[in-house]
C-alpha cells in the first residue's frame, strides 16, 4: 500500500499517464494536486512531512523504494496503470474536445463520454440516474455555455488543456487505486472521483437527480442498486 513518502512516484505516474493522451501537465501541478489529495496546504507542506518521516525512519533499510508502474514501463507509459475500457473512454473524450476546438477538456465532456463507457453507465443507472436525461442536460450544457467559454480562436488544431477539476478527478482515482495496492484505475474509480468535484456542473446535474456518491459507492461495495432494488447480479469492478 502506497503513503504520502511515495507522493512523487504517484505524480510521475499521473504525468507519464496524461502525457500518453496528449496532455502536458507540468512536475509542479502534478505534485500540487498530489498534496491535495492528501489534505494539505501545499506541496512544501506534504514534502516536509515526507522528510520529516523519512529522518525518524531512517534506521530503517528494509523498505523496498517504491515503484511507479506504469511511469518506468517501456513502451505504453500507461501499462498497468489505466484499464484498456477507461484509456478509450478518455481518447474519444478528447478526440470530441479537440474536434470542438476547446481549449480545455472538463468534467463534464468525461461525464459525458462516462455514459457511454459500459461500466460507469451500468453503475449510474443502478445508482438511480437516467442516463438520457442526464446525456441531454451534459450537451446542452456543453452546446451553450462551454462552447463560448472554450472555444479555441486558435487555428492550428493544438491539443486540449485538461482543466484542473479534469487533473484532480484522474489524479484521484489514481490515488485510490494506488493507496489500495490495486490496479489498473477504471472508469468507475473516475466516477467515484468526479463526487469529489463539488462545485462542477457534472456534480450539480448528478444530484438534482438525487445521486450521490454514496449511492455510486453501495452499488460497487455490495451491489446495491437504489430504490431497494436489490443486490444486482455483478457489481462493477473497482
């Protein structure tokens, strides 16, 4: 299990899979949001306790350095870190992004490629959301808010930006899959993630649905389906 001394191997790992879609996230942001994850201020603050903790322990040899997956792995950068279905899900994400000519891809365009990602949509649907509903009211948004707010005067096709919120999700899940000793990261653990996102439209129009994260978490934990369906026939993996 992974803990806050293997902080700069998690970020590497973060990079090395955002870098293989196209997206440049720099070592300082990737070191911040890893901090984030952990609670605290900064990373000065998350890096002190690091060194602190390394001084009182360092009597100790025994502990193996810790490994960073899919950052070291030649070839694919990704390998062993992102499953095969979540790795497509986020390509077609910013396939549409870049075809939009948004500068940045958001939660809400991975919510919206969540949707048709065969387990997160299973998950949300036993979870009480209506998928259709929620594909509508994810365009509309995207067509008449994003769309001015994102749209590139750039004509040289770059590549999208992933916003923060977008960087904090994948960077969560990561996290949660690492800290737990498992892998490889799937578009459920991104779902779960995208809860923590609190101030986002994707996260407002899942609870007008009445959707929480709770009710994600019951279906994946125990199969729980919302409503008192019952347990369903095969919880998502994680």
């Amino acid at each position: 299990m992974r803990d806050f001394r293997d902080a700069k191997a998690m970020a590497q790992t973060l990079r090395a899979a955002l870098a293989a879609m196209g997206f440049k996230v720099t070592v300082s942001q990737s070191l911040e949001l890893i901090a984030q994850a952990f609670g605290v201020a900064d990373w000065n603050t998350l890096s002190a306790a690091i060194r602190a903790q390394a001084s009182a322990k360092s009597e100790n040899t025994s502990r193996p350095p810790p490994a960073t997956e899919g950052a070291k792995t030649p070839g694919n950068p990704t390998t062993n870190l992102l499953s095969g279905q979540l790795e497509s899900t986020l390509n077609r994400a910013f396939a549409y992004v870049k075809g939009r000519r948004h500068e940045d891809i958001t939660v809400e365009h991975l919510l919206l490629f969540l949707l048709d990602d065969a387990d997160a949509s299973r998950v949300m649907k036993a979870s009480g959301v209506n998928l259709e509903d929620l594909r509508r009211k994810l365009t509309d948004y995207i067509d008449n808010e994003l769309d001015n707010e994102l749209k590139s005067q750039a004509t040289d096709g770059g590549s999208p930006r992933p916003s923060l919120g977008f960087q904090r999700v994948l960077q969560r899940a990561v996290f949660h899959v690492q800290s737990a000793g498992r892998g490889p990261v799937t578009s459920v653990n991104v779902l779960v993630a995208i809860f923590s996102e609190t101030a986002s439209h994707a996260v407002k129009l899942l609870s007008e649905q009445g959707v929480t994260r709770m009710d994600v978490v019951n279906y994946i934990t125990h199969g729980s389906m919302k409503g008192g369906g019952g347990p369903a026939d095969s919880p998502a993996p994680t």
